[in-house]
C-alpha cells in the first residue's frame, strides 16, 4: 500500500463528501481558536466529525497512504503513510513551508511569526524562539519562577471557587499565568488577552480579513509590556537575547501568548478530564505525585507518568487537527513526484485514532509516552525542525497545574462523562467540563 508511482485521486463524490463531514464541521469549529456554539454543536449532532471512519475508508479503496483530494477549491495532497509524514515533518519549512490558508489566517494577529515565515527569515526567528522558550533543554532556567505563579494563581482559583470547576475557571487561570510566565508578576493587563482573542475569532473567517481594530492597540500594549517586563518572564528574556529587525520580537510574543493561554488551557482540562475517568491512572498519578518534591521545578520535570496523561490528551483531541503545508519546490514523496506550489495535508486526527496501526488508538494510554516522548505517528506538537518549540515549556506549565489541583482535594468528572470501558469519543468539548471537588 505505501509508495505509489503515481497517487490516486479521490472520486469528486468522494471529495465532496469528506468537505462535508470533515473539512466543513472544522473550519465551522474554529480554525485558531474554537467557537464555543460549532464546537458544541458538531460534538453532539456528529459521531465522527474528525471522520475517522471516513478516512479509513478511503484508504481501503484506493488501496494507498496517498491520494490527491479537493479540500474546499485547493487539490490537495493527503499523507497517511508514516514514512510520508516523517519525510514532510523532516524537510518542513525548507521543502514544506507554510500553507495559503494558515499564512492569511495567522497574519491577521501575528504576522511574522515564526510559523509563517519561511527561508532566512524562518531560520533567524527560530533561533530567536529556541534561545528565549530554552528548546530541548529540559528545565528552563526561570522554571523556578513560573511555578511560583501556577502555585500562586491556582491557589488564588481554588480559594475562590466553591466545590465546582469548570472550563471558565481554567479558561481564566490560564490567561493570568500566560501573562504572568511572559510579562512578569504585576502585569494582569487582561485587555491584551481579550484583544487577541477577539482578533482570533476574526481570523477564524480566513478570507476578507482586513486589519482588525485591535491590532494597533494590542501591539502598543505589547510593546509597553515588554519594556516593563519583570525579571523572571520570557519578555525580560527577549530583551536580552540577540535579535534584529528582521525578528520580529512582539510577533513571536503574540504566538506564545495564543498558544499558552488558549492551546494548553484546553488540552490541560482534558488531561484532567481523562484522569478523573481513570481511576487507575489516577491512582498511578498521585502515587507520583507523593514521591516528588512538587515544590521544586525538578520535582515537577520527573512526573513522566502525568507527562503522559497530558500527551495522551492531545494524541486523543489534537487542538491542532491537521497539519497543513504547501511544497516550496518539486520533491519525492512516496516514490512520486510531487510538484511545487502543491498543498500536504497531515491529518493528526486520523493517523492518531487509526485503529488498523494502532492496538490503543481509541483508548487513554499514558504508558506508550514512558517510552519515548519524540514519535512521528504522533504530532499533536509536531515533529521536525518546526516541531513545537515551546514543548517543554508547555508540558511543565501543564503538569505544574494539574499536580497542584490534585494535591490535597478529589476531584471527580460531571460531565461532558467519559466511559472507560467504550472507545473515547472523537471529541471531547472542554467547553462544558464540569469537575467536582472534595477533600481527598
Ligand atoms: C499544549 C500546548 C501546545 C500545543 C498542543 C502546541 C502545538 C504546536 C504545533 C502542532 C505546532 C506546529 C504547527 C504547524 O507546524 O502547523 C507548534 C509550533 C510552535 N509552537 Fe507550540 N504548542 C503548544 C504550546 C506552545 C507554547 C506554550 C509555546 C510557547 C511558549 C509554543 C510555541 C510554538 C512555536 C514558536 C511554534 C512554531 C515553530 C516553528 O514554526 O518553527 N507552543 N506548536
């Protein structure tokens, strides 16, 4: 089935059908943000609205891991083989750059960011992005610092909350700690998350953007932050390390600020989620939890076990569902020829749950991380040379929360409920998690 000559495409019955069940509930759930209606909606009128059937589908006949298909008007090039992804994730962004799509969208709240930009320009920002995050070094060096603000703003939350959590709640502690980690204590500037997110939701539209009325004002802020920034945060960090013009400082800022307090909040309440389910899991979490220093960062570092529990959570409900990419110049994939200008679809939410590779696709399987944290079946975070760069500092911020949410309380799941014994849903709505607490 791997390495066709020539790749098949997909019927226009078929194409049509997949826009429908699939590319359409996506875009209407929110391409950079999700829209709490659509989300809610696809969730409960849809059993596979990440088509997973539908692709296996597909796979079956036309016999090959690769076929060409239209996504909307954009014939497309969908990559289902292992050997494929790894092949696009390795040569990413030099071969396979940003696509059309994402470039107009990301342009509207952080144009310049490193995820849009390609060649020198990409090189110089990820260089700038690894210094500052500290990629690939385990512990950041201000690890200390940020887990003083997760004690101090998760302590602040379950003071204030009665015997009920719910997504607001997370939804909030996240803005303050994003803030916090980038911009220092003392800045709870909430007008700046506000007008991000606003600006998000605009560029969920994707097409007919033209500046939004926020843009200004949240790059003054920006700006005004950054030279106030308290020793201790990231932005004290970027002021710092070397940069240029062509950096394009406050714009990677503004990535970070999106994914810390949008991407992690949601993916945190759904390792929660998950492990309130799992009564076996949980139990192996707090027996971790009661063996480490959880005041210490290095404490914090060795909970591989609860590190799992949250890559589960983003393998299970990828929050970025499809990696998108548009070839740069001709390249061999699969044994053909795939030529310049062509858009790659990797489409997370099914090589994720494809139960014909997968023994645990539909299941919470925190052990397979225990093994290795780098997979190229898996990349809710990325792989490559633009894998996540941010990865361990997300991970940290994730675990720090959750080890401090469950030291000294019982938490327990209302709903949406998750039943262990039955394959998890293809969804999981973050937006009406509702988790019970009671002295442990
Ligand atoms: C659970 C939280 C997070 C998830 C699931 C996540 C996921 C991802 C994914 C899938 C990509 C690749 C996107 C693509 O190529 O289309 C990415 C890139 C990136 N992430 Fe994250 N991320 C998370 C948190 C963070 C955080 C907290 C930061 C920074 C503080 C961060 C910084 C970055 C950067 C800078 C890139 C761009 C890398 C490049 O294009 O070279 N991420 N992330």
């Amino acid at each position: 089935m791997d390495g066709p000559a020539k790749i098949p495409t997909v019927s226009l019955v078929d194409s049509l059908i997949y826009n429908l069940v699939h590319v359409i509930p996506s875009y209407l759930r929110g391409i950079f943000t999700p829209n709490r209606f659509w989300f809610t909606f696809w969730t409960r009128v849809h059993p596979d609205p990440a088509s997973v059937k539908f692709v296996t589908r597909l796979r079956k006949k036309y016999r090959s891991n690769y076929w060409y298909l239209h996504m909307l008007t954009t014939k497309s090039l969908v990559v289902l083989d292992p050997d494929g992804i790894r092949h696009v994730l390795d040569h990413s962004p030099d071969i396979y750059a940003d696509a059309k799509l994402k470039r107009t969208g990301m342009s509207h709240f952080q144009p310049d960011s490193v995820t849009i930009s390609r060649g020198d320009e990409w090189r110089e920002r990820r260089r700038f992005n690894e210094s500052v995050l500290e990629t690939g070094h385990g512990l950041h060096q201000y690890a200390k610092t940020f887990l003083d603000v997760v004690h101090d703003e998760t302590a602040t939350l379950l003071g204030q909350a009665g015997n009920q959590l719910v997504w607001e709640d997370f939804a909030a502690l996240f803005d303050r700690i994003t803030m916090r980690v980038i911009f220092g204590s003392g800045v709870r500037d909430t007008s700046m998350t506000e007008a991000l997110r606003k600006m998000m939701r605009e560029s969920n539209r994707g097409f007919a953007l033209s500046k939004s009325n926020y843009f200004d004002d949240f790059y003054a802020a920006m700006r005004r932050n950054r030279q106030e920034a308290r020793d201790g945060s990231l932005a004290a960090l970027c002021n710092s390390v070397p940069s240029t013009a062509r950096t394009k400082v406050d714009n990677q800022i503004t990535h970070w600020m999106f994914a810390m307090g949008d991407t992690l909040a949601i993916n945190t309440v759904r390792a929660l989620a998950l492990l309130c389910a799992h009564p076996a899991a949980e139990e192996h979490v707090r027996n971790e939890l009661g063996t480490a220093d959880l005041s210490t960062a290095e404490g914090i570092n060795q909970l591989r076990y609860l590190e799992g529990c949250i890559q589960e959570a983003m393998r299970l409900w990828p929050t970025t569902p499809m990696l998108v990419r548009e070839t740069v110049k001709e390249d061999v994939l699969g044994g053909a020829t795939i030529p310049p200008g062509t858009q790659v679809l990797i489409i997370n939410s099914f090589t994720h749950r494809d139960r014909e590779t997968l023994p645990f696709a539909d299941a919470f399987s925190p052990d397979v991380w225990l093994r290795d944290s780098v997979d190229y079946r898996f990349n809710h975070l990325s792989n490559g040379p633009q894998g996540c760069a941010g990865k361990e500092l997300a991970l940290f911020i994730a675990k720090a929360v959750i080890a401090t949410v469950l030291t000294g309380q019982r938490t327990s799941l209302e709903r949406p409920p998750l039943d262990p014994s039955r394959p998890l849903p293809y969804l999981y709505n973050h937006f009406q998690v509702r988790l019970r607490r009671s002295v442990a």
